[in-house]
C-alpha cells in the first residue's frame, strides 16, 4: 500500500479525442492551461504532448513544445513537467496485400529525432515507450526496436532527464528491465500502461503480476483507460504505486458527462484520500524522484 501518491496528469495526448470532447486542449495555450488547472486540482506532474493548432492532430514540433514548456514555466503554478516522446513511432502498414503501401498515419522517425524537444527544453521527466505495439484494431503499430530503445535510453540519461518508461505489455517490462541491467538508465520511473488494445488489459490480476516483476525500489505507477481510470487509481495505490489520470486516457467524469484534467485529478485524490493517503505536492514529488528542478 502506498499512503503517499504522486498523481500525474496526461493533458491531451494523441489520440483521436478532439471532436469527442468539446474542450480537448488543442493549442499551446490550451495545453498549458491544462496543466496548470491540473496542478491547482492537486496533480504532482503534468504529462504533455502537442498538437497541432490547426487540426488537433498529434505533432512533433519543437516550437509547440517550447511554448508550452514557456507558459506552464513562467506561470505562478508550479508542476512537474513531463514531455512524451513516444512521438515518430507511428507505422500505418498498408492495406490488404499492398502492406510496404504505408499510410497516411505514418509517422517514423529515429530515437534521437523522437528526442529533439527534450534535447532543447530539458523537462524534469520524459517518456520512453518501451516496446512495438499493435496498437488498436486495423493496421497501426507503434515502433520501438531493443535498437531504438537502447539509443534514446542513452542519450536520455546523458541529457540529464529522468526517463519514465511506458510499459504497454509485459515483454516491455521484461526489456526495460534488462535496459536497466545494463546501466543504460538512470534509477527511472516505470508506469504500467493498461488497456490499450492490443496491450496489457486493465484488471486486478494483469497489473498484479506486473508489479510483481518489477525491480526491487523502483517508482512505479500505473493507469487504465477510459473507465477503468478510476478502478486502477484504486488498484495501483493499493499494490505501493504511484497513480494517473487525465484526458489522454479517458474523457469521462461520469456516464454522459465530459471531464476536465481538473475534475479528474480531484476524483483521483478523493479515491487516494479515502483509501487513507495523499496527493504529494511537485515539490515532494522531486524528493521522491530524485529530479533537480528547472524552474
């Protein structure tokens, strides 16, 4: 059990959310904005991607980035700030018996171009997705080869950053695990991702075992998607993890009703509040990560 949680929260992320929600943060503003309503509502950490402000699709843009960075920065608020950089690893294989006919989807870049905001924002906390992935029904994968892994994993902790690694299924676990074996990371986070079709599911047993297997000492936290975010609040907090939640995730406070990054991390707080712990503030968070500010 863990009594003293740190709540992140995933503002926007880069699915296929805008126009499903009438208020998905969209522009650098936006997305700021977000993640400072996130931290007023008691979140440790904001967890951000961009978008573009024209489509409200998924972008790797420096610029938007640094933006963001910027306006959460400069704010009266203080946040941890972790930037994905799971970005550049779409694959859409082609249809039919056409499949080297890739998609429109496709966006596939190196490990270090994946990095190129984190290089020139150095936020406290960045993501490392730790493994390929059939991700969702139809004919999209994301990409991310022991090779890749090994080169960004580097090139993070030479930068300085603490790397989260995303686990999206249990053979992620098992190479992030032997990344840390061979001293390519720097004591990282670790967060179970759950519920991501065709990843790990999101129930009791899955994030058990998982947990499980993790290294001895290692922070680690865990989420599911849509609803089952508040159930594996719950569960991630009762087997000594840490929790989050947010708009990326699921888009729902309740049946029919839309959230805010707000309302959902108070909802996770009154879960962790009535199981007898609490949120931690950013600047307790640091302490328990170990980070170095950036303000």
């Amino acid at each position: 059990m863990n009594y003293e949680v740190i709540v992140t929260c995933a503002v926007t992320g880069a699915g296929d959310t805008v126009g499903k929600h009438p208020a998905i943060p969209v522009t650098p503003k936006e997305i700021a904005a977000a993640a400072i309503e996130a931290a007023k509502a008691g979140a440790t950490v904001a967890h951000c991607h961009v978008r573009d402000p024209q489509t409200g699709k998924p972008s790797r843009d420096v610029a938007l980035y640094r933006e963001v960075v910027e306006r959460i920065r400069e704010s009266d608020t203080d946040v941890i700030i972790n930037l994905t950089a799971g970005m550049g690893g779409d694959l859409e294989i082609g249809k039919g018996e056409q499949p080297l006919e890739f998609g429109t989807g496709t966006d596939l870049v190196g490990p270090i171009t994946r990095l190129a905001h984190v290089e020139e924002l150095l936020p406290e906390i960045c993501t490392l997705d730790c493994g390929t992935l059939n991700f969702g029904d139809g004919d999209f994968i994301y990409v991310s080869t022991p090779a890749q892994l090994r080169a960004g994993a580097k090139r993070i902790t030479e930068l300085g950053v603490k790397a989260e690694l995303e686990i999206f299924d249990t053979g992620h676990l098992w190479f992030a695990k032997q990344m840390i074996k061979e001293g390519l990371l720097d004591d990282p986070l670790i967060q179970l991702c759950l519920g991501i079709p065709w990843g790990a599911p999101a129930d009791t047993t899955t994030m058990k075992a998982m947990a499980d297997s993790l290294p001895s000492g290692i922070t680690w936290a865990g989420f599911g998607i849509g609803r089952m975010q508040m159930p594996m609040v719950a569960q991630a907090m009762l087997l000594g993890g840490h929790v989050r939640v947010g708009l990326e995730d699921n888009i729902w406070l309740d049946r029919g009703v839309h959230a805010s990054n707000g309302q959902l991390v108070e909802r996770a707080i009154e879960i962790i509040e009535r199981l007898g712990g609490r949120a931690l503030s950013p600047a307790e968070g640091r302490e328990k990560m170990k980070l170095k500010p950036r303000r």
